[in-house]
C-alpha cells in the first residue's frame, strides 16, 4: 500500500469517527442513540470517539514515526468491537429503529466500522514493525 494511500485512510478513520457521530448523533441531541448503550455512547464517550478521530487525522502525514500508537489505535477498535459484540448478541437492532432511525442506523454499522479500522491499524502497526525490525537488523549489521 502506498504512503499516500495509507495516509488518505488514517483522513478517512477519523472522519468516519467524526462526521458519523456529528451526523447520526444529530449533534449530541439524539437521546435513543446515547441512551441505548450509555457506557459507550454517552455524551462522553461520543466526545471521546471524535477525539478519537482527531488523533487519527493527526498522525494521517506521519504515522511512520508513531507505530506504537498505532498499535494503540488497533487495540482501541479491537475494545470498540468486543463491546459491540457483547452489546449486539443481546439486544434488538429493530427496536432501536423502531425508536429512532439514525440511531438504528448507528448501531448497524459502528461495529463493522470499528472492525474494518482495527484491520487497518493493525495491518499498519504489522508492516511498520517489519520495517523497524529491518532497519534495526541492518544497523546491527553495519556496526
């Protein structure tokens, strides 16, 4: 994958982040979408998702000479996707539409999109360590 590539999908991990909880959120005002799993989005924690965003746009240029948090983010998607899953096996997405739509439409895709990131940076953190590791065995082997 090619720099440019890879730094267009750290823009587009948290834009997703961002502009997905704006949006179906309606600007913190959707009470069934943070009332339906409040551990994990409430008011707080939509704030921390865009923060979480954020972070991701600003390494999007130099996410070379991060690795770790890299690694960090991958494991950030991979809590994300675990408590999607507890919450998914025992709850109805129907009723959520039921009572909102943007809601419905939230909890339908957040956890598919928390898995395609958690891919993604873990893929990333993958081939950045190859890449340490490699230059760390050549300076090994020039001194």
């Amino acid at each position: 994958m090619k720099a440019e590539t890879i730094s267009k999908c750290f823009i587009a991990a948290g834009l997703s982040n961002i502009l997905g909880v704006l949006i179906l959120s309606r600007l913190f005002t959707n009470e069934v979408m943070m009332n339906t799993q409040p551990e994990v989005m409430g008011y707080f924690g939509l704030i921390s998702i865009i923060l979480w965003g954020f972070a991701y746009i600003a390494v999007s240029t130099n996410y070379d000479k991060v690795p770790w948090l890299i690694l960090v983010f991958a494991v950030e998607k991979v809590i994300y996707v675990s408590v999607y899953l507890k919450w998914f096996m025992s709850h109805s997405l129907s009723e959520v539409y039921d009572q909102d739509m943007f809601a419905g439409i939230f909890y339908t895709i957040y956890g598919l999109n928390d898995f395609i990131w958690m891919v993604f940076f873990g893929y990333i953190w993958g081939k950045l360590s190859q890449l340490k590791s490699l230059e760390l065995s050549d300076f090994k082997n020039k001194n």
